[in-house]
C-alpha cells in the first residue's frame, strides 16, 4: 500500500509501506516499475505463512557416502510394504547398483547387473518390481532381494528346413520364416526358407502339408511361423511352443502382423518411464527415437512384446519432433490417456496423446495405438522436468515453463500456457545447451526445478502453486530430485547432487548448508513516493520488523538523491534479542519447580523492529536486507519509510 501525504504535512508520516510480498520474484519489469508485492531479488529465501519472505531450508547429508563412489548416477526409493522403505541407488563411478534398508546409513552391493556410469537412470514400481532403465542397458529389476534380474535376449531361429507331405514339386513357391518369443519380447526372424509345390496353398487337401522344422532356441516359450507366396512379404499365421510346425493350409495370414525388424526380448531400451491405462509406457528409445513403447496389461504389465498386448507406435517418424516424456493424463473430455511430451531443434516440440483400441483379424486379436496431436500444444526438452502439478502438468523447455491444462471457458480443449513469464530474463539467462538437464519435483505446494547456469545444475529456482508466483533462485542444484519415508514415518525431500558420493537431504530443520552460512538476499522494487515519478521526500527514517529473527542480519537503505544520484543513505544490523524465561529447576529454598536440573530455556522474540535513520532527500528508494551467518533465521514481516514529500526543483543532472 503506498501513501501520499498532501501539502506540508509533519514528518515521520508514512511515506510507504510494505506488508505484502505475495507476487513472488520479478525480473522480467525493470526494477523501477515493479510493484510493491514483488521482490527483484529473492537470493535463498522462501515464501512462508501469507507470502512473507523467510530464509531458506538448510541442506545436510543423507545417511552415509556409498563406498567407492565418488559420484551417483540416480536413486529411488522402493516401498517393501506399508511400513518398510529402502533407497536403491546407482553409483556413477562403478555403475553398480546398491540398496539401503535403514535410510542411507549402510549401503550393500546388489549383484547381476552393473550399468553404464555416467548415464541418468529412471525408476518405477509395479507389482513390487522396481524397474531401471537408462536408455543404453538392458531393463533392470529389482524385486527386494540383492540379486538383480534383467532381461535374457533370445537368439533368433536358425534354419528353417520345410518338407512337403503329399505335395509334389510345381510352380507354387511357399515361402516361410520363424521367430522365437520370451516373456520379454520377438526375436527377428530365421533366414527365409522356401518350397516349391504343385497347388496354391487355398487348394490343399486335408492330408496336403508342409511340415517345418528349426533348432530350438535356449529361453523361448513359443514360436511364431510366418508365411507368404511372395518373397519378402511373410506375415503371421500361427504359434506354436515346440520347434516343430505343420502348415495344413487352415490358417489364414494376418496381413497386419508382419515380421519384425529388431529383436525385443531383452525389451525395449528406452529412458522415462509411465504407468498409464495399467501398462508400463517408455520414451527415449535411442535406436529409434520417434517411438513409444508400451507393455501389456494384468499378468504381461513387464512384457512388450505385441503377442502379450505390448507394441510400440513412432509419432511422426522422420519428422523434426521426437518424444521425451511420457505421463498419464487426460484428454479435454477427462478420458485417461498416455500423454506423450516431445521436442524438436527450437526446443519448444509439441504434445501427442495415444490411446489403445483392440482389433481382431481372424482368430488373432491385437492391440492398435492411435496417436493424435494436441493442436497448438508446446512440449519438452527435459525427461525429468516433466512435473504433475495439481490439475495439470508442469515443464520447461527452452523458452520457459509451461502448463497443459484444460483451457480456460473452452469445453473439451487442452491447452499449454507459458506460466515463467515474470522471471523470462533469468530462465533464458540459464546454460541453454544444459536445459536437458533440468529436473523437478512438487513438495510442500511447491514445484523445485534445478537447472544450470554454469557447467552443471548449480541453480534451484521455485515455482509456488498456492500462490502462483516464482522465487528465483537458491545457490544450489540438483541432478535428480526423490523423496523418501525413513522408518518413523518421516517423509524427506533429497536430492542427488552434481558430484559427490551421498545423498542431500534439504529440510525447514536446518538452517545451515553442511554447517556453512546461508548467504540471502531480498532487494524491494526501486519505489516511488507518489504517481509523479519526479517527486522528492524528505525520508527520515525506514522501520522494519522482522519475526523469529535469530542471529544478524544486514539492512541497508538505498535511493536516488538529487545530488549524488543512487546510492545508499542508511544501514544497520539487526540482532535477534532473545531471553531466557523459565523457572530455575535447582533448589530454591525448600521447594523445587522440576525434577531435573538444567539451565534456563532461550526464546527468540516473536518479533523485532528496528529504525535505520535516512535523513536523506529522495526521488525514490529500496531496501536491501541480506545475511550471511550461520545459523541466521528470520521473517520479513513488513517495512515502512516515514518522512514529508516536499516541493524540490529537478536535478541538474536531469537537464
């Protein structure tokens, strides 16, 4: 709220004051024409109770450093049951793969599979299986035991040796190929085999066949027989589980269902992972890039293979967009749909959402995926960015941070809407070649996002749903933000950081970085006393309260003089004044206030003002308050300038 105080009135009248600070972060307006209610800089400070600006949370390690790690590629925890967690982490300085059962203290190797270091890993749970995946290894599952389970990948068939049975020689030519099924996936097919005979297949009798046979492959579980009258062109007919076959001629082809081009029994390797419409859903497929991957369904959620209700579709193949997230989501009916966030060379992509419909052709039913674009949508660059936020998704790209969403007074219609545009500046001021690497996580009403100004993820900025504002930034960054549940119920936000062997936990409990100082810094808007830009105040003086205030903190007061132009006209520290307030528990006379004996209990003072004397004639003014002591906790509550606007000819120095 600001004040103008007509005519000659009597110094030490409010001049301004500031008691709400609910806009957030502002560094898209130039600092003179912000409002009151935003902050130019809000340097590791957080917004508390009704949009009051306090210190930051502290960070403090997790647990213990993994041994022989000196980095961590990524971690997860795993739910055992109601009551019981653990945290699975992947090392990035040996890739192997290790477990904690009493959160983070010790740490044990999980043999059978070591990955790729230096790669970002993706979890997710189902059916008690925590699947791994980084895009480059085979799937990894771990299932609660310290032997982890990956996927075994099948030979193709060799051979394919065909014998007519009644049949003779002719013109016809039937041409065959085999491929070999696990839980997982199909094999590419054997070499073609072909066999001459005297009758188009339609025409055999019932005692006219070909008979198949091929060696047995190690781990499959069936084996499915392709056929066609044209080179080239086998499509499906049947399956069976032995390595043998006999083509009578009864079953028809399925033209839909052809052969293969890769071998997906150690299924697919992509990166983010989704559970949506109960099947596993997957993006980042570096072999093929255009393509989502998805499992079926009940018993065959962790199969892929099309013969177990898995497939894949590619969105726009050969095109300029390329999927990078998949989330379960909506359509603008509220149907459920596997929403598949994608990015092109801008960085800006554009949103697919898939649905499913089952076909049946002949004996055989399959599953058809029918993608459709969102019209005028914008996507992602980032796979861990990608954040559920309340009714809607939230992720960057290279322009800024966006929301999907049902459009406002439109029935039916998604929309995205640019939701970063008060803190453009700085979100473009990022290492644009690093926006890959942001990643977030909704905690506390909160979206964090760490994100890299420098060479690696070094910036945390805030994003705040219960107030729609932003605070940028904290001094710190993360390459994977998680949470956990320890064993007392506790739930903990962590991180993984840049470099370094242990996990980083970051909590309103600590009010030090590793017992380090917490350097903060709020700096208001440059504001003026009145509409008429070109009035000067005589300002005496500048109150300020802050709650909780523990330890020091430095408040400066800055203006535009008409002489010396900007500068500072007043500074002070401000201590916390606390007092010790109970009952002395030793004896006191005869009597005893307490059975134990101890020193009295400290308070801070639920509030502290302070004055900083300005003197000073001023076009206009600015606060700055910062810290940099360990331990220092405060609330800026709200401050005013007192003093009397008077009449003051222009500065030369405006001529």
């Amino acid at each position: 709220m600001q004040i103008k105080i007509e005519g000659k009135s009597k110094l030490n009248k409010p001049l301004i004051i500031v008691d709400k600070f609910d806009r957030g972060t502002v560094t898209l307006i130039d600092e003179a024409r912000i409002t009151q209610e935003m902050a130019k800089e809000s340097l590791n400070l957080i917004q508390t109770q009704d949009g009051l600006w306090s210190n930051r949370w502290g960070r403090d390690h997790y647990g213990t450093a993994i041994p022989g790690e000196s980095i961590i590629d990524g971690a997860e925890e795993y739910v055992v049951d109601s009551t019981h967690r653990e945290i699975i982490a992947i090392g990035g300085t040996t890739g192997k793969i290790y477990r904690s059962q009493n959160d983070g203290v010790t740490w044990t190797e999980c043999t059978g599979v070591t990955l790729t270091p230096g790669l970002t890993p993706f979890f997710m749970q189902i059916n008690s299986i925590l699947f791994i995946t980084n895009g480059t290894d085979n799937m990894v599952q771990y299932n609660g035991t310290t032997t982890l389970a990956t996927y075994a990948s099948l030979s193709a068939p060799g051979t394919v040796t065909p014998t007519r049975n009644v049949l003779t020689a002719g013109s016809y030519t039937m041409y065959y190929q085999v491929t070999a099924l696990n839980a997982v996936g199909e094999t590419t097919a054997s070499a073609e085999a072909s066999i001459t005979v005297n009758k188009i297949r339609d025409n055999w009798a019932a005692t006219e066949t070909i008979s198949l046979a091929w060696n047995a492959v190690v781990g499959a579980t069936r084996y499915q027989i392709y056929w066609a009258d044209e080179s080239g062109h086998e499509a499906y007919i049947d399956s069976v589980t032995t390595n043998s076959y006999i083509d009578d001629a009864s079953m028809q082809q399925n033209p839909y269902v052809i052969v293969p081009n890769d071998n997906t029994t150690t299924a697919p390797k992509f990166r983010q992972m989704e559970l949506s419409g109960n099947r596993i859903w997957g993006t980042g497929d570096i072999t093929n890039p255009y393509r989502v991957h998805y499992s079926g369904v009940g018993t065959f959620i962790a199969y892929f293979s099309e013969w177990y209700g898995g497939g894949w579709v590619d969105l726009d193949k050969g095109g300029r967009e390329t999927p990078i997230a998949v989330k379960h989501y909506r359509n603008g009916k509220g149907d459920s749909a596997a929403t598949v966030l994608c990015n092109n060379p801008e960085g800006e992509g554009t949103i697919w959402q898939i649905t499913l419909e089952s076909v049946t052709v002949g004996a055989t039913s399959f599953t058809i995926p029918i993608p459709v674009k969102v019209v005028g949508s914008i996507g992602t660059i980032t796979p861990l960015g990608v954040v559920k936020v309340g009714n809607g998704l939230m992720f960057p790209n290279k322009q800024g941070v966006f929301t999907l969403s049902n459009a406002p007074q439109l029935l039916n219609v998604l929309a995205t809407q640019e939701k970063s545009q008060l803190i453009r500046p700085s979100y473009r001021g990022m290492n644009q070649a690093l926006i890959a690497n942001v990643c977030g996580i909704y905690h506390d009403a909160k979206v964090f996002y760490s994100c890299a100004v420098g060479t690696e993820n070094d910036t945390t900025f805030i994003f705040d749903y219960e107030r729609k504002n932003w605070n940028w930034s904290w001094n710190f960054g993360a390459k994977q933000w998680f949470k956990s549940t320890d064993t007392s119920g506790k739930t903990h936000l962590l991180y993984i950081p840049p470099t370094g062997g242990q996990i980083v936990e970051v909590s309103e409990s600590f009010n030090t970085d590793f017992g380090d100082p917490i350097k903060t810094s709020y700096i208001s808007g440059l504001m003026a006393f009145d509409k008429d830009t070109t009035t000067f105040a005589k300002v005496k003086e500048a109150i300020i309260t802050i709650g909780r205030l523990k330890g020091i903190i430095l408040v400066e007061v800055l203006g535009i003089e008409a002489k010396r132009g900007f500068s500072t006209v007043g500074s002070k520290q401000v201590s916390d004044s606390s007092s010790s307030i109970m009952f002395v528990e030793s004896i006191f006379g005869s009597y005893r206030f307490s059975h134990r004996d101890g020193a009295p209990k400290t308070f801070a003072q639920a509030n502290v003002k302070k004055r900083i004397r300005v003197g000073k004639k001023l076009n206009k003014v600015q606060l700055h308050i910062s810290s940099a002591n360990a331990g220092t906790e405060f609330t800026i509550l709200d401050y005013q300038f007192t003093g009397s606007i008077i009449p003051t000819s222009l500065p030369s120095s405006w001529k």
